[in-house]
C-alpha cells in the first residue's frame, strides 16, 4: 500500500478527526477542571494527556460512523438498492469519492476492475463517475457496455446499465438513433419489465419527434 493509501485509509477510519478531538480535549478537559472549582480527581497535570486521549478516542468513532455513512449513501444513490450493491468494501475508494477526488476514485475502480475481470461493479462505479463528475459520457457509456456484457452481471445490473445508456445518449451526447437501437434492445430482452413499459413510452416519443423534425426539414419542403 502506498503513502497515499495508507492516508487515505487513515482519513477513512476517522484519524483526522481523532487528531481534531484530541486537540480540543487536550486543552478544554482541564480548563473545564479548573473552571467548576473542584479539586481534580488526578494531578492536574494528567489532564492534558487524558483529555487528548478521550479526544482522539471520541472524535475518532465521530469521524468513523460519519465517513462510512457518506459512503454507503453516496454507493445508495448510485446504485439502487433494486440494482443490487457491489459485494466487496472499498472503503478507501469510497473516501476519495466523498473528498472529490473523482480522478483518483475512477483509476482505483478501474484498478479493481483489472484485478477482478469477472466482476461489473467496478466498471458500474467508474462508468458512473465519468458521466456524473467528469463530464465524459462517451467513456461512461464504454464502462457500463462492458459491465453489462460480464456473464456476472445479472438481469437487474443489465436493465440499470442500458437505462444509464440510454440516458447519456439522449442528453449530453444527442443521439437518438443509437438510442432508439438500445430502447429495442432493452424491449426484446425484457418485454415483460417495468423498465421495457417505459422503453416503448419513449421509443413512440422518438419516432414521433423524429418524424416532425423530417416533416419540417428543408428537403421534405422541398
């Protein structure tokens, strides 16, 4: 493990904010001794070891409990729960995504996803990454291609990964007909899913849309 791992596996386990404790306690557990009048139940001197102690102890668990559950909420909302979850922690890919480190986060899924061929949910978690932070839905859409054609990739994983195409084709890279070729695919493989009703809701959008937009060309006017 490298420096920065072994930091960033720190930061994840609380040990800045251990560090933040034990700084405040140091110096407020005996000035709050002295302040009430009452004699200290150890020399007063043993206050500022103790009072860093307690600090880092306390502020440490804090940081922990805090960290881990901006993880989970960040790997909830990226991927639902009707998606399943990726079963392996990667607690210290977790922490560089809740510092912003979005670069860093998707080499180091894309790091897993070398040492695990089998498994799609390192390319699901970079994929999301470079369309939702790094602004670059042609690789996205590359990432979650590949998680969805992993034999380990179950039906759910394949029918969240083909909407999360779908979705960057219609927006940011305005491609309707590479759409409309997923929107069928997603039909025939799934005709009786609740994501395949939609899929015909918006492929009868697009046909309709698109046949507009011919009606009102130049060339049909013409």
């Amino acid at each position: 493990m490298s420096q920065s791992e072994r930091y960033t596996a720190w930061v994840h386990r609380g040990g800045m904010q251990g560090v933040w404790g034990a700084s405040l306690l140091f110096f407020f557990l005996p000035m709050g001794v002295y302040a009430s009048g009452r004699p200290s139940p150890v020399p007063f001197f043993l206050l500022f070891p103790i009072g860093g102690i307690i600090g880092y102890a306390f502020g440490k668990t804090f940081g922990w409990i805090l960290l881990s559950g901006s993880g989970h909420a960040a790997q909830t909302f990226t991927m639902p729960a009707t998606t399943g979850h990726y079963a392996n922690e990667h607690s210290e890919i977790v922490t560089l995504e809740v510092r912003g480190d979005f670069k860093g986060a998707v080499s180091a899924w894309e790091a897993v996803a070398v040492a695990e061929p089998g498994n799609p949910w390192p390319l699901v978690r970079s994929a999301e990454l470079y369309a939702r932070e790094l602004g670059d839905p042609a690789t996205a859409i590359e990432r979650f291609r590949l998680a969805r054609s992993l034999p380990a990739a179950k039906p759910e994983l394949q029918r969240y990964t083909s909407q999360k195409i779908i979705d960057l084709l219609l927006g940011p890279l305005g491609d309707p007909g590479r759409a409309m070729a997923e929107l069928r695919m997603l039909i025939d493989r799934y005709p009786t899913s609740r994501e395949a009703e939609g899929a015909r809701e918006a492929l009868r959008n697009l046909k309709r849309t698109t046949a507009d937009s011919t009606d009102h060309s130049p060339d049909s006017r013409g």
